[in-house]
C-alpha cells in the first residue's frame, strides 16, 4: 500500500527532491517507511539520432560517459516507420526467448518502471535483460523514467500500484515521443516513432487515447514478413482468442493453493513447511520434500498432492493424516505408459472424481507433526519405519522453470492434422523422466516430429492436467550428433553460446601477436616475475592437448638435492577479478569435454594460445619450486610468478619413449627420468599414507579419423608418464592448499573428500563375505587400499578392478568448499589421504585454480587480493556454483559417452564377457567393462519367471532358462551377453540391452 | 536482495542521485536560544539531528574538574523512534556498547578542536539528540555538533565536516549514503577539519579493499569541504540576520 506524497522541493540546479512515502506490513506488522526520491533532468535518452542528450551526460566515477545504444536509423517495417521499441512487463515476462532471438527486436528501451516490476517479478528474467542491455548487440536501453523529472508521475489516491506504474509507462511514451520530434537531427535522419509494445488491451485503449503508438506482440509481429513462423515462438497466455487453451474453466482438476498470507502464517506456526521437491526419476507421480525438523524427507504421492509441483521447485507443504502415510512404492513409472492416451486437445477431470476434502483441526495438525517425527525415530526394524509421513502441496514459492529439451509424442497427435497448416495442440515428452508431459501448440507439426525441440513453460493452470508451454526451437533430428550434443549440454545448464562482445573486448588488444614484454623492468609486478626461461621446461599431455596448463622441470643442485618445478599457464595475468570476461569464468565454472567437442571456460585465445605453456615461446607462469631429497622429501619450496620457455610439448606416449630410450643422455631427458624416479618415491609414500587407487569403467570411444563415425570403444590406458604429471600435480596442490590456508583461514578455497559412511559398505561386504570370504576393512583409508588390494581370486584377473569400480561407487564425491565452513580435521581428502588439498594446477578449465591462483598471489604479496575472494559468502556462493558445475560438467560427458557408445553398438552387435553386480528377486544387473555399460536383465527375459528360486541370503538367482534347463546366477559371476543398443521409443534414446547368453 | 538496483549501469543509485551526490542539507544554528549556550539542527536527507551545548559552565561535581583545561562531555540520545524501520532494527539502545563507544570517539574528536585550555576548571557538556534516521547517522551527529560548538560561541580552531563514502562492486565509491545503500555496501565515515586535508576521524566497520581506500578517501574529503561549504554559508546568513536584529533592537 503506498500513499504518495506529492510534495516537491526544487533543491539545486536540475535536481528536484520528493518523498515516497508507504505502509509496508512484515510479519504482520505495519510500518511507515519515508524514502527521498530524486527527480533530475539530466538523464539522456541514448538515441544516437538526439541532438540534446550529448550535452548533459555527467562522467562515472571512472571518468567515462554513458554510451548511446539506439540507432540513428532503426528498423523500419511496411507500415511502420523507423521505430523505437518501448516493452511492457508482461511482454517481457512471456516472451524473454522470443525477446532474446536474434531475429526480431532491436533498438528497445526498457523503462526503468519495467525493470522494476520484471526484477521483482522473475530475477533470472531481469538478469537476463540487463545482459542484453549490456552486450549492445540488439542495442536495448534502460531509461530511468522514475527518475526524471518529467517523466514521473504521482498516484492518485484509490490508484492501485498497478495502474500507477502502466501510467507511469504511458507518461514516458508521450515524453519520448515528444523530446524524439523536438530534438532529433532531422536534417540526417528520418523521424522514428515510438512504438508501445503492450498485451493488456485496456492499457492499450488509453495509450491510444493519449496519442501514443501501440501495439500487441501479435500486431507487431505482424508486419514481419515471416510472421507465421515467428507466431509459434509466443507464449501461450495472451489475451488472443486463438490461444485460448481452457474452453472448459468451469472444471477443476487441481486444488487450488493457499494464499500468501495463509502460507506464510502456516509457515510461521509451523504447519506448514518448505522445502524442495524432488521427484523420483523412477516414479513420476512420486516426490520427495526435505524440510528443516524432520531427519527423513516427505513423501509426497500422487497427482493431486504433487499439485503441479515440478522437479526442483521450492514448494510449501502440509502432512496429511495419519491414514494416509505409505510406504514409498517400488513400482516402476513413467508418464507416458500411464497417461498415453490422453488428448492434448481435451481436459480430463476424472482424477477429481475421488478428491474428498478432508478437514483437519489445527491442533490435530500439530499433533500430526509429532506423529511424523515419532515415526521417522522409531526402531529401524519395526513395522511402523516402513511408513513415511506423507504431505500435500499447498504453494509454489519458486519454480524451477528453464527451457526443456524433448520431441513431440507420436501418441498424441493425429497424422491427418498433419496435411493442414494450422495451429494443433500436441504433447512434448521432456527427456527429463521425472518431468511431466508439456503441452504446445504449433503449425509447424509436421516439420517437428522427429525432431529434438527445446520448449518453454509458461502457465500450468487448475484446470488443465498438463503444463502448457511454446515452442522455443528446433535442434535437429533425433539421434542426430548435433541435436543429441545440444540437447545434452541444454538438459545439464551447461552455457555453450560463444564468448559475448564484451567478454571478447578484455582479451588483449594485440591478439595472437601478444608477448611477453622484453623489458622485464616496465613495470612493478613484472619485475616481481622471476626468470626461469633457462630452465629446461617440458610439457607432457595426452596427445593433440592444444590448452597446456602445465609444465616441469627438473635440475640437480649443487648440494646433491634436486630442483623441482611445476610451472602453471598464469591465466589470472589476463583475467583480472570483476570484469566481464571473469564473470563469464566464473559462471562456466568449468570446462566440459564431450566425446567429440569441447566447451571451454575460457576464449580460445587464452587457452589455447596466451596461457597455453606451448613450446619454444616465452609464456607466463605461476610457478611452485621445491627442493626435493633423493627420496622425494621435501626441504624447500617456493612460490613466485614466472617467465618460462618450454624446451618440448611431449605426448605421454613421446615422454616414456624419450626416457626409455638410453641413447638419450642430454639434460632434458636426464630432467625427465629424474622427474621420473621421484615421482615414484611420491606415488609410493602417497600409497603407504593410504591413498586409494580406485577405478571407474572410464572408456574412450575411437572416431573413424574420415568420416568422424565412432567406430571402436576403448578402455582408457595408464603410462608411467601419465603418472609422473599427475604425482607432481598432487604435490603443487597440497604445497598451494597449505600456503593458502595460512594466509587466508576463512576464505582459502580447498577441495575435500570425506569419509565414507560404513553403511554404504554393509551391502558390498555382505556380498563379498559370501560369495569370496572376503572383506573390506573400513577403519581409515589405509586400511581401505589394504584390504582392496587383498582382495584378489586368482582364478579372475579382472575381479579386482570390478571390485574397485564398486567400492568407487560407495564413496562420497570430493567437492570444493571455503576453509572458513569447516574445521581443520574435516579438510581431509580421503581418497589422497592428504589432510589439506586444492586445485591449482589447471586455471584453464576449471574457475577454482584461477581463484586459488589469486589467493596464492596474494599470499606471497604479488598483488592485493580482490574483496570478493575474501568475502566469506561472497566465496560460499563461488564454492556452490563451481560444485554444481563440476556435477554437471562430469554428467554431460558421460551422457556424451553413452551416446556414442550407444552409437557403436548399433553396429556391431556383439557377444562380450560381463559381471553381475546386482540381484533381485525379478532380475539382474550386469556390467560389461569393455563398453563400460550395465543393464538390467529382467526375469521375464531370462527364462521361466514361475521356475525361479531367489536365495537372498546367498545372492543367488536360480531359474530355468528358455531351454528348459536349470542355471544359477550370483553376484560376482562372469556371464557372457549379448549385446545390442535398441531405440527407446518413449525417450527417443538409444540404450542398451543385454541377454544372457 | 534488494528490490531495487543499488548503483544501475546507468549511473543512478536508489533514490535518483548520481555517485557524487549528496543528498539535500539543510541546517539551522540557535534552534534554542534560551536553554543552552548552542544550539544546532540539522536535516541530511531524511536523517535529523539536534543538538545543544552547555558551556562553560562550573562543574557538577568536582571529580569532573581539570586544572588546566575544560572538561568535556559527549551524551548520545538515539531513541528508537527515530529507526528507519522500528521493528527490525533494534541494536542501539541506550547505553549499549556502541553508543558508548561512540561518544568516547566523539570526545576525542572535539577535545582536538575546542581550544579547551581556554577555559580551565569548566564543564563543557554536549547533548545530541537524534529524531529521525536515513543513513550517514554519525556524520550528522559531528555536523550537528560543529554547527552547535560555533554557535555557542566556544573558541575552535575550525569547522568539522563530516561525510560517508561507500563502494559499489569493489570498483564505484559512492558518496553520502541512504539508508538502504548502508545495508548493501561497505563503508567509511571520515571527519575533516576544516578546509584542509586532514582527517581526524575515520571510522570503517565493514571490509573494504585497501586498493580502494585512497579512491574512496579523495572523494570522501571534497565531500566533507562541500558539507563545510554549506554549514558555513548558513551559519554566515543567520549571523547576519541576528546582527540586523540586534541592531534594530539597539535602535529602538
Ligand atoms: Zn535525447
């Protein structure tokens, strides 16, 4: 509730001061806030065509001036003249993709009262117009109309906030309109006129009346000569009769949520609670809610309690009574097997038929909560820990929205509709499973079928059983390399739109042809650098490595002892904190490899050229210096920023030829093989300290070098040398952790790996006490790597890596974190059995080298360390989003993977050797190492269901197979399957498929 | 998160200012003329402050007596009225740490500035007394002061002006702020004497990049001498008013 105070006092020349003045209610008390409000005439329009504008702008701190982003000569249409383009907020909210495309909408001004009601309204939103705003590509502009004197209007009393600010908008149409024909340089230019963008009719009507030019999305759109294909790109809630979804609004299919003020007393007296959904990928009609209080999650069953709620979105929740706890079911599925015959065009309400309203008291719910509690407490064997409190949901606080990637079900459409062109109603099953079928409309049916398509969300109303969204894209065929890669890189969030303008513009002027300066005295911090460029330096990577980041050296000093350096790319020289190209870094977080792609964290420039340790160049480095003893122990080390020059970029594979080869005795080789010596004396005493040597299924897929067809699955090989970089790798992030983290308690950014929690073994030991008579100690990590080792039956060579592979998935994963969020004994990183560890050694492709780098810098005073690495939250908040990133990065490639093993398989079709490593009473699961793929293999398929005998003490399957004859499986047995990839119809994904042979 | 952008990319802060903006000062000396030897008011956007100084004056009591100097006294009143939002923010109450704190720094703020060894054996005691709050709170309690300290006549060696400077993303210094600029950004309060370059207090209570500081320093005193401007010309008109009064007083 605001009352305006229309007070004003002229204060100095051009500055006019008012007070907004308004009631806010928190927590249910009122109070009156009184806020100044400055009104001036200085604020420029931004036109490059305005002849007045250029003379009142005032500098930044910085000195700069604003810069103008409006054409001088804006686009022009038939029918419309050259024209500005002022949004409205719902314009804005419904069609940000359309917004963003690069097709349509330029030289727009955002008024700043719809920036307000868009911030407000939607942040991803708003961050995502100031982006635009700030690349200057589509040249958007941000006018402060509140802020301007004349542009700034009063309410009236009895004026709701709403119309207030759609007057407020009109005001600044009339006013720009006004100030373009007075000022602009009409000897140079034609006039423009200011178009009004608005999908409120009524706001329309009186923009209309006030002379001012406007429009719906769907009237602009309509001067476009494409206009059919840019009309399917609208959302779905305007006010045009043709895209009215509900005919039947009298039907209800979903209760209706709480208001805000009930939600929020619910929440404050504890009846209600909030947490974040998340629904079983099993089950789509199954969801669980974490919420404060309570040990285990909420269940929440069903279509009706899930009320509309998606995966991910933060929801309000209220038990329901006690009858109605469950037990979580162990059914399999999925929307479309249960709901395939549903018609996009037709609105079911049968779920509603059994929906009594059932009314509990306060208190009673109170009591419930109790109850709940009880229950999740209660004795691990009993009956009653089986049920789980069960709750509905009754508010959205936040959904988890973001554009999905999946193909249209052929189940929904009808093929005559197909031969016409006009608008068809269709489902889209997303590739997410735990998601629920979305509904679009479309003309373009017929060129979409078969197509992965990215859709938006835009409504779900309560009377529609399915979310409605629009069509946002085409990616390309289904199954074909590039749909499938962007699809993938879309579904994990991975950002893969090239570097903006403004990221590219802090790259170094001079390009390519940058150098590192031949006065080392220009200026104080290259003087800080030392001059290592006499040292023999190699780089060894994988082979056609393009981003090297790191480098090393080795020399005998003359006491006995050996200097030993880990060079690292100084990525932190080019990327300087709180600028564009940082911010991006930062987002990235990391880079993602993909089978046959690569999506960098940084330009190109930078990490394939500039930092790149590239051979016989002059590069900068970060530069960690130890003196080691002929045992590899430590006796010195130091950090300093550097000037290197790589003698040789070494493949792995070149590296250990090199150091074999005796012939070779000049003093890089010799350099080598002492790298070479100690890294084995680190890798030993790493392993005696008990750090794990653990296995994951890792394959390479082989790309037929012509014709770029994968043609061959490979499982990754180690080489000696892959060990000597990655030893000294170890070693420099454990040196810079330590360093780190005395300089900086709270803020160091560390990495650490925590003990695995021993219930996450029972399983695997029971198995193995059975089947081996053996046993995984769990006492410390020692003792892990111990007993793992021990674990061998000479009888299968192979049992030991598989045994690994499964004791790899009973860990927890490593993450990133702030030192100041944990306490010393925590930092440990159980798996290098270290007790401090960070990320050092490759800026180039992960952001938490780059921040660790910077903190190194200013441990060692090269320079002062930005604020925001040393703002506790500030840095929380960098650790989080590099964590999900990293996630996120690591699921993509192995989608990718798993595609293109599906891919290989498709071809050959192939018998292969395989483990059990899982039992059911229905089925098995195997693994097949050399594809790195496990399936499970149900029952029905193996023989005859009925003939089966399932010794779960054991872990033993017996059945008849479809020869009649007996068979025994166990967990642990090699069997031999055959394997082919088949075509899942409902996912439009390949996946594989193993019978037992 | 605000619901407002703090600093926009296009230059403007929350209530329409640009960065070197301060907000509307006004002021007014001998608020009281009868019950104090001094007597300030001054208004910096919606922060209000009054103040009154009694002195020299015998001291109460004898512990509070210097022999070869005045003796001076600070005493804080922030009722809690004046919050800018009264149910949230409750930390200064009266005898709290921090308003003990702050007057120790007021005293010795003042006791560098009053000649004080003019006035041996005496009390000078200095009553503030805040009415409303909006941001830059201890720069207008030391304005407030210096405007009270002149009118009552004390012997100074100058005014003291006083002014807060915030950053904006590590990068943007940001010059008098608002309430609501207060809860977003770091900064500091600085008090100059006079036209000079001297500071004689500075207080920083969040973190603020050292890099920063001489930036955010620069701005902070031509703020200052701006204030100091515009507290000299009102205590300037007012004096001319009261001679034109009295004047006419003698002439009747
Ligand atoms: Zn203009």
């Amino acid at each position: 509730m605001a009352i305006e105070n229309p007070s004003k006092r002229l204060f100095t020349n051009g500055l006019v001061v008012t007070q907004k003045v308004f009631v806010r209610s928190r927590n249910g008390d009122a109070s009156k806030v009184v806020r100044e409000h400055y009104l001036r005439d200085d604020i420029p329009c931004l036109s490059k065509g305005c002849t007045y504008c250029q003379n009142i702008l005032k500098p930044d701190p910085e000195g700069n001036f604003v810069h103008f982003t409006l054409s001088a000569t804006p686009l022009s249409l038939e029918g419309l003249a050259h024209h500005y383009l002022v949004l409205d907020t719902n314009i804005i909210l419904h069609a940000i993709d359309l917004i963003e495309s690069s097709s349509i909408f330029f030289d727009v001004v955002i008024p700043q009262t719809v920036l307000e009601e868009v911030r407000n309204r939607s942040f991803p939103i708003y961050t995502r117009i100031r982006s635009l705003v700030r690349s200057d590509e589509k040249r958007f502009a941000v006018f402060h109309n509140d802020f301007h004197q004349d542009c700034y209007v009063y309410r009236n009393p009895s004026e709701s906030m709403n119309d207030r600010n759609d007057r407020a908008i009109r005001q600044f149409c009339q006013w720009f309109q006004l100030h373009l024909s007075t000022y602009q340089d009409k000897d140079h230019y034609s006039p423009i006129q200011v178009v009004f963008l608005c999908n409120d009719r009524d706001s329309r009507e009186k923009a209309k009346k006030e002379g001012i030019l406007s429009k719906s999305l769907f009237e602009y759109i309509d001067y476009f000569p494409n206009a059919n294909d840019l009309k399917d790109l609208i959302p779905n809630y305007d006010d045009e009769p043709s895209n009215d979804f509900s005919k039947n609004k009298h039907q209800i299919t979903y209760p209706e949520y709480y208001s805000t003020a009930k939600l929020m007393g619910g929440l404050k007296n504890a009846t209600l609670y909030q947490g974040i959904v998340n629904v079983s990928p099993y089950n789509f009609l199954e969801g669980q809610v974490s919420v404060p209080n309570l040990s285990k999650p909420l269940l929440i069953l069903g279509r009706e309690s899930l009320n509309r709620a998606f995966n991910g979105d933060q929801v309000v929740v209220e038990l329901l009574p006690k009858e109605k706890w469950k037990k979580p079911s162990s059914l399999i599925m999925e929307d479309d097997v249960v709901n395939a015959n549903d018609n996009a065009d037709d609105d079911d309400s049968e779920d509603n038929k059994n929906n009594k309203t059932i009314s509990i008291s306060e208190t009673e719910r109170k009591l419930l909560i109790y109850e709940a509690l009880k229950t999740q407490n209660a004795d691990p064997n009993s009956e009653s820990s089986v049920i789980l409190p069960t709750a509905k949901v009754v508010g959205i606080v936040k959904r988890n929205w973001r554009p999905f990637v999946g193909q249209i079900s052929s189940h929904s459409i009808d093929l005559n509709d197909l031969k016409s062109n006009s608008t068809k109603s269709c489902f889209v099953a997303l590739m997410d499973k735990s998601l629920p079928k979305v509904r679009i409309r479309t003309r373009r049916m017929k060129e979409l079928i078969g197509k992965r398509i990215v859709i938006s969300i835009d409504s779900w109303p309560i009377n529609s059983k399915y979310p409605q969204g629009h069509f946002v894209r085409s990616l390309g065929e289904i199954e074909s390399v590039e749909a499938e890669t962007e699809a993938l890189l879309l579904e994990y969030g991975v950002e893969y739109k090239p570097f903006s303008k403004n990221v590219l513009d802090c790259l170094p002027k001079e390009g390519h042809s940058w150098k590192v300066p031949q006065d080392l005295n220009a200026d104080e911090l290259i003087k800080k650098r030392k001059d290592l460029r006499d040292r023999l330096v190699c780089s060894i990577d994988p082979p056609g490595c393009v981003d090297i980041d790191d480098a090393l050296h080795a020399r005998r000093l003359p006491n006995g002892n050996w200097e030993v350096g880990v060079h690292i790319a100084d990525v932190t020289h080019f990327v300087k904190p709180n600028t564009p190209l940082d911010a991006e870094g930062a987002s990235r977080a990391t880079s993602v490899y993909l089978v046959d792609k690569r999506i960098d964290m940084l330009p190109l420039l930078l990490g394939t050229d500039l930092c790149s340790l590239k051979p016989y160049v002059d590069r900068f480095s970060f530069s960690v210096i130890w003196e080691l003893d002929d045992d590899a122990n430590i006796i010195n080390v130091d950090y300093t920023k550097s000037i290197i020059k790589s003698r040789e970029a070494f493949s792995y594979e070149q590296a250990q030829l090199r150091i074999d080869d005796k012939n070779n005795q000049d003093e890089l080789t010799n350099g080598m093989r002492a790298l070479l010596q100690l890294s084995i004396k680190l890798k030993q005493k790493r392993l005696d300290a008990g750090a794990l040597n653990l296995a994951s299924p890792e394959v390479k897929v082989h790309m037929d070098s012509e014709t770029y067809d994968p043609s061959e699955v490979e499982v990754k090989k180690l080489l000696a040398t892959n060990s000597l970089v990655e030893e000294f790798m170890l070693l420099a992030n454990i040196s810079v952790a330590r360093k780190i983290y005395s300089s900086f308690e709270q803020t160091a950014m560390l990495r650490r790996h925590g003990d695995p929690p021993a219930t996450n073994f029972t399983l695997l030991n029971q198995m193995l006490k059975v089947r081996k008579n053996m046993h995984i100690s769990l006492e410390n990590s020692k003792a892990l790597a111990d007993s793992l080792d021990n674990c061998v039956d000479p009888k299968d060579p192979y049992f030991n890596t598989l045994l690994r592979i499964m004791s790899t998935r009973c860990m927890l994963a490593a993450e990133y974190f702030i030192s100041g969020s944990f306490s010393y004994p925590e930092f440990k990183h159980y798996g290098l059995a270290v007790d401090i560890y960070t990320h050092f050694t490759s800026p180039i492709r992960r952001y938490c080298d780059v921040v660790a780098h910077r903190q190194l810098a200013a441990a060692i005073g090269y320079e002062s360390l930005d604020i925001i690495h040393r703002d506790k939250n500030k840095m929380d908040l960098i650790a989080k989003n590099i964590n999900k990133r990293h996630r996120n990065a690591q699921f993509a490639g192995r989608a990718s993977i798993e595609y293109y093993v599906g891919q290989v398989m498709k071809n050959n079709e192939s018998s292969e050797e395989g483990y059990v490593i899982k039992i059911f009473s229905n089925g098995i699961v195997v693994l097949v190492p050399k594809f790195g793929v496990e399936s499970l293999i149900k029952l029905e398929s193996l023989g005859d269901p009925n003939s089966a005998v399932f010794d779960e003490d054991n872990f033993e399957l017996s059945f008849k197979n479809k020869k009649n004859v007996k068979r025994t499986v166990a967990v642990f047995d090699r069997v031999i399957v055959q394997v082919k990839s088949v075509f899942d119809e409902r996912t439009s994904k390949r996946k594989a498929e193993l019978v037992l042979v | 998160m605000s619901r407002q952008e703090i600093y926009s990319p296009e230059g403007l802060r929350v209530d329409g200012r640009r960065w070197n903006e301060i907000r509307r000062l006004s002021c007014k000396i001998n608020t009281h003329p009868i019950s104090c030897d001094g007597s300030s008011y001054l208004q910096i956007g919606n922060t209000k402050v009054m103040t009154m100084v009694h002195g020299p004056i015998e001291p109460k009591n004898k512990s509070s007596l210097l022999q070869d100097r005045a003796y001076l006294t600070v005493n804080l009143n922030i009722p809690s009225f004046s919050f800018f939002n009264a149910t949230t923010n409750k930390k200064l109450s009266k005898n709290s740490k921090k308003i003990l704190e702050l007057q120790v720094s007021l005293v010795n703020i003042f006791q560098d500035l009053i000649i004080l060894k003019n006035y041996p054996r005496t009390q000078i005691i200095i009553n503030t007394i805040v009415l409303n709050q909006d941001g830059s709170l201890i720069s207008s309690i030391i304005n407030s002061i210096s405007l009270a300290l002149i009118d009552s006549g004390i012997s100074m060696y100058d005014y003291i002006s006083s002014v807060n400077c915030g950053l904006f993303n590590s990068k943007f210094p940001i010059l008098d702020l608002n309430y609501l600029e207060e809860l977003d950004l770091p900064f500091l309060t600085i008090a100059i004497i006079g036209k000079s370059e001297n500071v004689s207090f500075l207080l920083l209570e969040n973190n603020l990049p050292l890099d920063a500081l001489e930036k955010i320093l620069a701005i902070s005193i031509s703020g200052s001498h701006r204030i100091k401007d515009l507290m000299d010309n009102q205590v300037k008109k007012s004096s001319k008013l009261r001679i034109k009064s009295i004047n006419e007083q003698s002439i009747n």
